[in-house]
C-alpha cells in the first residue's frame, strides 16, 4: 500500500511537474509571442514614424519652397519699385534738364537778338552756361547720390539692417 501511495504520489507529482512544464512552456510561448508581437509593434510603430517623418521632410520642404517662392516675389518686388522709383527720379531729371536747356535756349535768343556782338552779353552768356551745367552736374551728382542712398537704404529696411 505504501508503494502504491509512492506510486501515486510520483505520479501525481510527475504530473504535477508535466502540468508544471506545460504551463511553463505556454508562459514561454506567450511570452515570445508578446515578444514576437512586441517586435511586430515595434517595427510598424518605426515604419509610422518613418512615414510621419517622411510626410514631415514634405512638409518642410513644401513649407521652405513657398518662404523662398515668398522671399524671391519680395525681391522681385523691391527690385521693381527700385527700378520705378529711379525710373521716376531719371525723369524728374529729364524734365529738369529741359527745363535747363529751355532757359540756355532763352539766353541764347536773347544774346541773337540784342546782345550778339556785345561783349558783356558773351560773357554773360558764357557765365550762364557755365552756372547751369554746374548746376546740372550738381542736381545730377546728387540725385544719383540720393536714388543711390534711397535704394541702400531700402535694401537694408526689407534685410531689418539698422544703418
């Protein structure tokens, strides 16, 4: 009775340890599926951050094409009212220029008409002339200045540069 009590008891212990082992062996098959499923998780998280960076890099890129699509149309912008702005002062000149060239006329006239072997109405006339092209060079020399100053001064005020 004993061996058979033995017997049993090893039997139920062996089955206990069968018991024992395949519970160990499903905790290590779920375990490596967690750990297989883990993996499996692990690697379509990456793929989903590599397709949001991916969407990112787009983004970005999209979002610096159209700074630098913003920044050449305020280039191009700015370099248009430059051009207009030195076209306007060109004409302003112009028109100051014939309005120059009207009064040498006018001189010219007058010396054809009273003074034209008169002495005195040469040198005047040569002193008029001689005022009104260092005039004109005058008005010239600083409106480039200015136009050159404005356009600088402009270019520094669309780059924030204090001057």
């Amino acid at each position: 009775m004993l061996k058979l009590i033995k017997y049993n008891v090893r039997k139920l212990s062996s089955f206990q340890s069968l018991n024992k082992a395949k519970m160990i062996t499903n905790h290590n098959k779920l375990m490596g599926n967690l750990r297989n499923n883990d993996i499996e998780y692990v690697k379509q998280s990456l793929r989903e951050i590599e397709l949001l960076g991916h969407v990112l890099r787009k983004e970005i890129k999209n979002v610096g094409q159209d700074l630098r699509k913003e920044n050449e149309l305020n280039k191009k912008e700015i370099e248009k009212t430059l051009r207009e702005n030195i076209k306007n002062e060109f004409k302003n000149l112009k028109n100051e220029l014939k309005a120059s060239t009207k009064i040498i006329k006018d001189v010219r006239l007058g010396l054809n008409d009273d003074t034209k072997r008169d002495t005195c109405g040469i040198f005047k006339f040569a002193l008029m002339s001689a005022a009104i092209s260092i005039i004109l060079h005058e008005i010239l020399s600083s409106e480039r200045n200015r136009v050159a100053n404005r356009a600088y001064q402009e270019a520094c005020d669309s780059k924030n540069i204090k001057t």
